[in-house]
C-alpha cells in the first residue's frame, strides 16, 4: 500500500521537481565521470609517474560528493516544506507521522533511481568523450573504448549515491519530529519580520564594500608573496564580506521597492512580486553570489590550465631524446657511439649534436636573472640546423646582431629583454628579437629557460661548455625497455663518467638498477610530458568539474526558488487575468521575473568575479600572453552562460506551465 502510494505521489509530483531531477542526474553523470577516470587503465599507468594526478581526481570526487549531498539534503528540505499541506492532510486524515515519513523516502528513493537511470549512462557517454580530450591535452596516448574498470566504476558510483542517501536520512531525521497537524497546514504561511533600519543597512553595506576591496588588495599581496596562511584568511574574509554585502544590498533593494505601495505599474510588478520574501532572499542571493564567483572562477582557472597544458606540451614534442653532458663528465666518443648502436635499434630519424657555449660577461642576466648570473649562447649555424630539425623556417643575423629564444612558458621574455642594444662577449650587440616558439628551448639550453643566438664568428675558437645530443626516433618506440637498456649501459660505464646516474637511495654502496636511475641529463621527451602534462591535465579537469558543479547548483537553487512560488503566483496572476491583463503581457511580467532573480547573483557577483580573474591574470601573465588569457575567459563566458540560460529557459517553461497555460 505504501509503495503504490509513494510511486503515485511520486509519479504525480515528478514535472514539479523535473529541475531537481535533471541536476541530480548530472551530478551523477559528473560523478561517474571521475570514477571512470580513476579506473581507467590509462590514467592508471600515468599515476605511477605521477601521483599528483590520482590525488587530484581523488580530492575532486569527495569535493563533487560533498556538494551532492548537500545539495540533495537541500532539496529535501524544499521537497518537504513545499508538501507541507499534503503531509498534515494524511496526518488529519489518521495516517500515523511515521508512515508519513516512510512515503516520503520511498519517495525519495524512486527519485534517486530516475537519476541514477539517467546519469549513469550520460556519464558513460560523456566520460568516453572527456577521456579522448584528456588524451589528446596530454598527446602521449592514443584514445580508444575499453570495458575495463567499467564495471567497478558503476558499482561505486551506485554505492557512493546509496551511501549520501542514507546520509541524507539520517542527518534529516529533525524534519518530521516535533511537527503537528497544525505545523504542517502553516508551514507555508509563516511571514517574514523585516526591520526597517534603512541608515543602518546603508552603513552596514559600505562596511562590507569597504572590507571586500580591501580583501582584494590583500589577496593579489599574498599571493605574489606566497604566504599560504595569508592567502586562506583573505579568502574567507573575502568570502564573509562577499555574502554580507550582497545581502545588504538586496535588503535595501527589496525595501525601497516596498516602500510605496501605491506604485502598481506594469514595470514595477515583476520586482515587486521578487521582492516579497526579501529577509530570507537576501542571505540566499548572498550565498548564491559566491557560488557565482566560485563557478566562474574554477571554470576560467581550469580552462586557462587545460589548454595552457595542451600548448606547453608542444614545447617537448619536437624532440623525442636528448642527452645533454657538461665537458667536465669524462664523456666520449666512444661512449656516445655506444648509446647510438642502442638507439639505432629503434631506429633514429634524425640526429644533431648542438654545442652550448656559456659566458657572464653580459647584460642579459641583469634583465632576467639565471642561476650563477650566466647566459647561455649557441652559434646561427646551430640553431638554424635546430628549426629545420623541427619543422621552422630558418632565420639570418648580422654582424652585430642576435636574438633570444625563450621557452614557450616564458611569457614575460618580450618585457624583459627590449630591442636596444646589450653587451654582449665584450661589445655592443643590438637585439634583433625575442622568439618564444616550442623548440625543446630547455634541451638546447642546458636546462635554461632561454638562450642567446649569436653569428657563427663570435664563437669560433672557443671551447663549448656542454653538448645536446638530440634525436628523433620512429614511432612506437617502447620507452620503457629502451630506458633500461641505456641504463644497463651507463651503470657499465659509470666508472669512467659523472652525472650519468641518479642513486635513488642516496646510498653509494648499493649499486643495482633498483636503486639507480638516469640522471637528468638524459630524458625522454615523451615520458617527461606525460609526467608534467598528466599532473597539470588532472588539475584542470578537476577544475572545470567544481566550476560545472558549483554553476548546476546555483542555477538549480535559482530554478527551486521561483518554482517554489508557483502557488502564489498562480493567485497573483489569476488576479492579473481577472484585472483584464492580456495573456502574452503576463507571460512578460512574469519572464521579467524570472530574469531579474536570475541576475542578482550575477551582478552581485561580477566585480568580485572580475577582480579574480584579473589578479590570476596578472599572476600568470609572465607564463601566458594576454590574449591566450583573454580568449580563455570569453571561454568561460560562454559556457557559463550556456548553462545558465538553459535553465533560466527550463525555470520559465515549467513556471509558465504552472502558473499561466494551466488556468
């Protein structure tokens, strides 16, 4: 009996709360995502290299649980109050208050079966695309569909959604104890007490504006300092003076509009039916405020991340292995000879040995220092053989003329060096121009992130500081065994060289392959990308997955909000009708409703948003151009606004349903 009449109830109720469904459905989907990740047999071979990667789709999953849960405890909330009048019916009709309760999760449950039904399989629909984008911003893996891990990623997924319903109830028990017949019959006609001290809110909202910028200040200090501490206590007051400041300027907002009740115009009745209830939508446009700022922030940090990785990557695909010794390391030809029979079995495309020349006798480092105050220079010869290496048109100099290449994150190298003249290995050189193109600038450069190109002439004679032996080898190598082979190698040859060998342990009388490795003199590109792409990949996404989340829930909460008012306003329109008012004008009126709440915690919320955006600008400037910053914003924009124009647009519909096409 009471599970026919829950699936009728629930059945009966489900176009109301369709909102609610849809969002829970894509937070599932979210969640299966993740899971899906994490059990990916490829994200699993990139986590043994770089743990990073697991612990932030880790840190991400309980972050997107959290919010579930809370936003489900919400609901349930909302759910109950807006059933209040059914509820104390059923109890006056002699139904007992526990029976009462138990419709209600069996309810419950049938709702979060509907959700699990849908997210599931969008979530494995979506969660293939977002592995194919991962893959292909890390470029080191070959996308293709596997069922492996499928399986543990659904039986999680549907355990950590049992786990919060039951959550839920347990932490919701206080909502059905101590509630009366008449409890339930008035718990939607409780009015609100609002205070009316206007001075006072007007000196309370510059107080907030006040300490807000001065959060800002303070948080652009901290964070070009460093200081960990700092940053956490400027954020959260800045968090606090964020809500404050929104709510009073909401309150203020709301009474003015009340102020005069004899203006009753067609342009102030959408206002005017928003701002009834202003002391509870107050604190709720606060909070929604923030959530706007965390969406749009989380969205734009992870989308200046995920293709700022994307490009980085570029910079290490030119070359697939570089060995790069110091003249100091007691290396040979015959050495060398050695490790080409071993990579010629793989088969090498193409070889060049760059020879690195270092000086301190130059202007360069007072305008950006390098460690020890020197500057790294290789002739024109050597670095036009470089860009034909990798696919770039060749360059010419003159006499007195040379450039810097900087490495591709090396933003800020255009500012830093301008085109005037420099001293340069004894006379005055002029700067023909700053390249900051993906050219393995670090391999080149002996691990600098930019070096100086002079003509041929001025080098001549002089003993190079190190060598760059870089090669390009044929598709589908096995990194892994060629690893090994050169260090099987090394280690025999180790007697006779330095800096060829890292001692994991730092424990000299332990020789085995188990406690060494390569030293950074060698590397390959590759396996380097995926280490440092793989880190920076999974932040990003992780990113875009808290900003998605945080938009759902504050378009959800928009879209609760007014749905929950369908009741009054179906009254306050019939009485509009009755008055004479056309159809279509009601239909505007009440869009402009709909509009105006949706706006509040956007334009509450925009200065702060800007300012942000503006300081992670600014911080990230010196790695990023401003128009890669810039393009990556309008980005965030955009889908931000995507989603919340499709809700705005499903809030209207399934209002206008209610409220005027059911009359």
């Amino acid at each position: 009996m009471l599970t026919k009449l829950s699936f009728k109830n629930a059945k009966r109720t489900f176009s109301d709360y369709a909102i609610y469904l849809l969002t829970v459905s894509v937070l599932i989907a979210l969640v299966f995502m993740l899971n899906r990740l994490t059990f990916s047999p490829e994200i699993k071979n990139m986590a043994e290299t770089s743990s990073g990667m697991q612990l932030m789709f880790t840190f991400a999953s309980v972050v997107m649980l959290i919010i579930v849960y809370a936003l489900i405890k919400y609901m349930t909330r909302f759910i109950l109050n807006r059933r209040s009048k059914e509820f104390g019916l059923y109890q006056l009709m002699g139904i007992e208050p526990k029976r009462i309760k138990q419709i209600y999760w069996i309810e419950q449950c049938y709702l979060g079966a509907i959700s699990m039904g849908i997210g599931i399989p969008v979530g494995l629909l979506i969660g293939e695309v977002l592995r194919s984008i991962l893959f292909h911003i890390i470029g080191c893996i070959e996308y293709h569909f596997t069922i492996e891990g499928m399986g543990k990623t659904i039986l999680l997924t549907i355990l950590e959604i049992v786990v919060i319903y039951l959550l839920v109830k347990v932490t919701s028990r206080k909502l059905f104890k101590s509630r009366s017949i008449l409890n339930w019959l008035q718990a939607n006609r409780k009015n609100e007490k609002i205070r009316k001290n206007t001075k006072g809110r007007y000196l309370l909202t510059l107080f907030w504006g006040t300490l807000m910028i001065v959060s800002i200040v303070m948080l652009e200090k901290c964070l070009m300092s460093g200081s960990s501490i700092s940053i956490v206590l400027c954020i959260g007051t800045l968090l606090l003076a964020t809500f404050g400041f929104a709510t009073c300027v909401i309150r203020i907002w709301g009474l003015l509009l009340l102020k005069d009740d004899k203006q009753f115009t067609m342009r102030v009745l959408p206002v005017r039916f928003v701002a009834k209830g202003i002391a509870t939508k107050s604190k709720q446009m606060g909070i929604l405020a923030i959530l706007f700022v965390g969406s749009v922030g989380l969205l734009a940090v992870g989308l200046l991340f995920g293709n700022y990785v994307r490009e980085v990557s570029k910079e290490y695909r030119g070359v697939d292995f570089y060995y790069t010794p110091d003249v100091t390391d007691g290396i040979t030809d015959k050495f060398i000879e050695g490790m080409d029979e071993i990579l010629k079995k793989t088969g090498v495309k193409d070889k060049y040995v760059c020879k690195g020349y270092i000086f301190s006798e130059t202007d360069l480092y007072k305008r950006y220092e390098s460690d020890g105050k020197t500057n790294t220079f290789i002739s024109l010869t050597s670095y036009n053989r470089i860009r034909r290496m990798l696919g770039k048109d060749k360059i010419s100099l003159k006499k007195d003329e040379f450039m810097i290449q900087a490495h591709s994150q090396l933003q800020i190298a255009r500012k830093a060096f301008p085109l005037i003249q420099y001293q340069i290995l004894g006379q005055k050189m002029q700067l023909k121009a700053v390249y900051i193109e993906p050219l393995n600038t670090q391999c080149f450069g002996n691990g600098s992130a930019y070096y100086a190109v002079v003509p041929d002439e001025y080098l001549k004679g002089l003993t190079p500081a190190y060598y760059s032996y870089a090669y390009l080898l044929k598709d589908k190598v096995v990194y892994k065994k060629l690893e090994m082979e050169l260090l099987d190698y090394v280690m025999a040859n180790s007697k006779k060289t330095k800096n060829t060998l890292h001692n994991i342990d730092n424990d000299p009388e332990k020789v085995s392959k188990n406690n060494y490795c390569l030293s950074d003199n060698f590397r390959f590109t590759q396996e380097h990308v995926q280490i440092n792409a793989a880190g920076f990949a999974a932040v990003a996404i992780s990113l875009l997955f808290m900003g998605t989340v945080f938009t759902l829930v504050l378009s959800t909460i928009l879209a609760v909000l007014l749905t929950s008012e369908i009741g009054e306003n179906r009254q306050r329109f019939l009485t509009l009708h009755r008055l004479g008012v056309a159809q279509k004008a009601q239909k505007k009126i009440l869009y402009q409703q709909i509009t105006s709440v949706f706006l509040f915690p956007v334009i509450l919320g925009v200065p702060l948003a800007a300012a942000v955006c503006s300081i992670v600008g600014k911080i990230l400037s010196k790695s990023m151009s401003v128009t890669f910053i810039a393009v990556n914003y309008i980005l965030t924009i955009v889908v931000f606004l995507i989603v919340y124009i499709i809700y705005m647009a499903v809030t209207y519909k399934t209002i206008c349903h209610g409220v005027i096409n059911e009359r």
